[in-house]
C-alpha cells in the first residue's frame, strides 16, 4: 500500500512503469520492465456463493473516480448475482454479464485476486495500466489517405463505439461503418468490415479495443437516468405587512427548524406577490439533495417581495437544513486536554533528552558482527529470521547481549499461522526474547498465551493517528506504541497533549511504501516447484521507477510476500518532541553505518544531503 493510501491520498505509485533490477558490487541487469505493480481488476462473482456461506454480509465494490455508466453497471449484475445466491436456482454466470463488467473497466482483463488457493500468476498486467475495453480485432488494412481501416471483427461493433489503437492514446468514435461499400449503422462478430475517418498512428497488425459500447451506455443510462431521490421537506410560511417572513421547515423524521428573515414586506404598487408565485420559487431546488412539496402558506393580500429576496430564502433554508443533518451525523470528540495532565508536565517530557534507543534489522546479515553495536536498548528481529537454522547463532549471540525482541510482519496468511507458532515457541526456549513488536491487530490474538510474560510493542502498522487511537491501543497494555511515519511534527505535538501512553518514533531508515502478497521475482501470489527462486540469490534486487530512482524490494520467501522500500532514507530531526524512544530502521547498512547512525540519533541530529527526505514530517500530509 501506499504510504498516503491510508488517508485518501494514494499516488498511484502501482500505476506507473518501473524496471527490475538485479544488483551484485559489480554487475546490474534489467529483469523485467513495465507496469510491474499494476494489478489486473478484481472480479469476484464466481465467488459471491461462497462469500455468504463463510457469513460475509456486505460488498465493496471499489470504482474511485469511475463513471456513473460503471457504477450502475457493476451494482445492477452484482445484485443479480447476490440474488441468485440467495435464491433456489443453479449458480452460473452468464457470459454477457461477464463481458459487460469488462467492457465498462478493465486492465487487461481480470483477476480472482486471492480468492484461490492456486498461485496466482494472473495478476499483474504489465502491458498498460489504464482501460483495455474489449478486443475487436487486428487492423488488416490502412488506407490512410482515406483514413480507412479494415478488419475481422472479434466483436460486436456500432456507429457510437468508442476505440482505441494499442499504439495510440487517442479514442475514436465511430462514425462510418461500412461492410463492403454499404454503409451500416451495425456489425456483429465474424463480420469483415470498413472503419471510416481514422487517422493516427495506427499500422496494419495492430490490435483494436472498444473502450466504449454505445448500446451498453444507452442501456446502463437509462436504468438511472431520471433517478434522483431528493428529501422531502414540509413548508409553513408566515407573510404579513410590516413584520419579518416567517419560515418553518420540518419533515418527518424530526428535522424542525424556523427562519426569521430580514425581509419586511410592504404594500405592493403594481403586482402583488401570489402564493402560486412563491411556491415556484420555493420549488425551485435544481441539483440540491431537497424538495419542497408541501406548503402551507399564510400570505396577507396585496403585498410585495422582491423575487431575489425568495431565492435567498430558499437558499437559507436548504443551507440550514444540510447542515443540521449533517451535524446530526458528527461524532463529537473532545481535543481537550485532560486536567491531570499539567502543561508543566507536559514541557518536561519534551525537554527529557533521555529517549531509548530501538533498532530494526529488516534485512540480516549473517556476515556482520552485531556484538559490536553501540548504545542500542531494544533490538527488533524479523520473525521470518527464527524460521531459518542458518541464522540461529546470530540471533543467539544477539540475544545474549541486547534485548531482543521478535518483529511480527504486517501479513500473515492463514495457513502459515501454525508454523509460526511452533517456530515462535522455539524461539523462546532457545534465546533471550523479551517480547514482541506487533504489527496488526490479528497478532494480539495469535499470541495472546504470551502476554504475561513477553512485553508487547506496537508497530506503527496500527496506524496510530490522533489521541483517540492511542487511547484505545492503550487498553491492550502495550509497553509502548510507534506512532506513524505520515503524521507530521504538529500531530506529534497535538497526541502529546492527551496522550500518557509511552510512545516510539521512527527517526532514520528506508521507510516501507508497499507490502504486496505478490513476488515480482516470481509473478506469483505463491511459490511455485518451477520458480527461479531468485529471492535466495547473492543479488539485491529493486524497482527503478521513470525518474531513475531505485526502490529496494525484499523478499520473504516463507509467505511469498514482497516489501519494497522507499528510495532516500527518511531522517527527522526530533529534539522538540515528547516521545521516549526512538527507533532506527535498517536495511543495507553495515555496522559502522550503524553506530554512525546510532551516535547521530544520540545527538538528536538528522542526515541532509540527496539521499535523505523528511518525509512528511515538516508539512501537513
């Protein structure tokens, strides 16, 4: 995910091309280019039977910055579908709906995701990350003096369509369609056919996809068109001479509020204002989520008032009826800081420059002599490191001098829960642990036998936002708590003033911006008996995205998971803040790197230069 995914902010990172990089000290090859993390679209109906079976009550149907045409597309044949579970009758699907759902988005076709216990060597297209549309067919012939194009059709065609070539960005809409030297307004599958008007970068060969079918469109349009649920309100309007309009609004589910206007109406010199006259200017409610329907007015004869002044007052009314029912919904939060909490106390734990010092080894190196670290207080080892013999004396003599601790990863598949447990147990019996750092919630649960004796850490994968998260982390008796990366100085400060809960900051280190359970050493979801196994090579491998930036990518091999690092290290400056302890990240540093490091975090200094970022941590996300 991407590391603003969290918060709506998400950058497309998956979208974009990138090369795969394999690095030794002397040689770099390209294995691989393209949209390397750009997955295929989710269909899941094959799966809806057993979704509800397994008690899943609810769907999301994921379509940011979709079109309504989709919207109503998808919603009308996953209601078909979710029925027809429900119902008594023989489950399958028909290939028109199928072909529907890719004709109004697709990338490249689609994916069953996860849903399968099969490698899934299906999922990413690396081709092109936007709409495909539906294949129609190869150009045969180019005149392009005429700007005609001929081809076998692989699909259905009309005067309407939307096309694209797949060397060119550019859509066409199809105005002239010939069979022969006949114009016709439809062509079907099989059918040898004239496209008129194309001109473009388009060769015979190339391939031809419909982005947009006209009679789909027509079809999905007019299933919504029209429909535009507004919310009814009642109308009582007080209008007499010399005295303030008055205005009360209600409805029937207890929205009641009056409107005592500036507008004083006197007597009319030409034409009166008439009841019909107000209720058209009431009515007038265009695109707002409201309708006047029933009005009872109280109008005294002979009176004028300006027609502005009745839209102002429509306007009022609609603006103050939102707004109560949009506060009806708030929840109400108190930022307040509590009276046990004492500003004073508060200014001696930012000024306390005494924070422990944590270390994360993401990637270790059975070459290095760890013994020599300096002035670390809590060590953080993968778990996937006490599944593997080869590292057992390293952990041990690790084990044996710092306090250990064994870092659970943010995904652990189902069917992995088991050996990890049994390796976890052994891990206890054989070395120093002192506790866990915990990276979902599903963990607490996973080792909850051990909680009173091993200390418990949580990652900043809890995603600790505000005042109200830590607070609720904190009934889970957590030692301390690692706020996240994506909060900024001003966050930090804001959590401070509410907060009692020991808090952990990371400070230095190649910040995570995608965990995928998909191996791009692999192209799979799973190991596979033929796969290359590159992952247990001596190379580094990464992703080079267009601006030549490389992004570190590190296997797990135990689950088939990919975590891939940001490309400049993340170095902050956390003098000023009142958390008690800090954490250093590692990946690819060596030990004098290390202490370097150590003894500049000591320092509460922060790395400049290229390589380095403060990440979001000096503007707001």
């Amino acid at each position: 995910m991407d590391v603003l995914g969290n918060r709506g902010k998400c950058a497309g990172t998956c979208r974009l091309p990138y090369e795969l990089i394999s690095k030794s000290a002397d040689k770099e090859s390209i294995l691989d280019r393209g949209y390397l993390l750009s997955t295929k679209d989710l269909c899941g109906l094959s799966y809806i039977p057993d979704l509800i079976n397994i008690g899943v009550s609810s769907l999301k149907i994921e379509g940011r910055m979709k079109t309504p045409e989709y919207v109503a597309t998808v919603t009308r044949i996953y209601r078909k579908y979710i029925d027809l579970a429900y119902s008594n009758e023989n489950y399958s699907i028909d290939p028109q709906d199928q072909k529907d759902l890719l004709q109004v988005f697709n990338r490249g076709g689609f994916s069953n995701g996860h849903y399968s216990q099969d490698p899934n060597r299906n999922l990413i297209f690396k081709e092109k990350p936007n709409n495909m549309g539906i294949y129609v067919g190869n150009v045969a012939n180019y005149n392009q003096v005429k700007g005609h194009i001929t081809l076998n059709l692989n699909d259905n065609l009309t005067i309407g369509d939307t096309i694209t070539f797949e060397k060119e960005e550019t859509k066409y809409k199809i105005s002239e369609l010939m069979m022969g030297k006949k114009n016709i307004d439809y062509a079907t599958d099989g059918m040898l056919v004239t496209i008129g008007r194309m001109k473009g970068n388009i060769k015979p060969g190339d391939k031809i996809y419909k982005l947009e079918s006209k009679t789909l469109s027509s079809k999905t349009l007019a299933s919504y068109q029209g429909e535009n649920k507004k919310h009814t309100l009642n109308c009582k309007i007080e209008i007499h001479k010399g005295t303030p309009i008055i205005i009360q609004i209600n409805d029937n589910n207890g929205l009641n509020f009056s409107i005592v206007s500036d507008v004083i109406p006197d007597n009319a010199i030409r034409q009166p204002i008439t009841e019909e006259r107000i209720i058209e200017q009431f009515s007038k409610t265009g695109n707002t989520p409201f309708d006047f329907e029933n009005f009872d007015i109280d109008l005294e004869d002979n009176l004028y008032i300006n027609i502005s002044d009745l839209n102002e007052l429509r306007r009022n009314c609609i603006e103050n009826a939102s707004q109560i029912i949009i506060n009806s919904r708030k929840r109400t939060l108190s930022n307040d800081v509590p009276s046990s909490i004492s500003i004073s106390k508060l200014k001696n734990v930012i000024t306390n420059k005494q924070q422990k010092i944590s270390l994360l080894l993401n990637v270790l190196d059975v070459r290095a002599n760890y013994s020599e670290l300096e002035d670390v207080d809590s060590l953080y080892i993968p778990l996937k490191y006490f599944t593997k013999s080869g590292y057992s004396n390293i952990i041990k003599s690790i084990s044996s001098k710092f306090s250990t601790y064994i870092y659970m990863p943010s995904i652990i598949k189902s069917n992995y829960r088991n050996l990890f447990m049994t390796h976890i147990d052994r891990a206890l019996n054989e070395y120093n642990i002192k506790g866990f750092v915990l990276s979902n919630l599903g963990t607490f649960k996973m080792l909850e036998k051990y909680k009173s004796k091993y200390e418990f850490i949580g990652n900043y994968t809890l995603n600790v936002f505000n005042s109200i998260s830590i607070e609720e982390y904190g009934k889970l008796e957590l030692s301390r708590i690692t706020l996240s990366p994506e909060l900024n100085k001003q966050d930090i400060l804001d959590i401070s003033k509410t907060n009692e809960q020991k808090t952990e900051l990371i400070v230095y280190g190649n910040t995570p911006v995608m965990t995928t359970r998909y191996c791009v050493l692999g192209n799979s979801n799973k190991c596979y008996p033929n796969c290359k196994t590159l992952c247990r090579s001596k190379y580094k491998y990464y992703l080079k995205d267009r601006l030549g930036l490389y992004f570190r990518v590190v296997p797990d091999n135990t689950q088939t998971i990919n975590t891939i690092y940001n490309s400049k290290i993340t170095s902050i400056d956390f003098s000023d803040l009142p958390v008690n302890s800090v954490r250093i990240d590692i990946l690819d540093e060596n030990i004098l790197e290390i202490n370097d490091v150590i003894r500049t975090v000591k320092q509460q200094k922060r790395f400049d230069g290229k390589d380095y970022t403060n990440a979001d941590f000096i503007r707001e996300v």
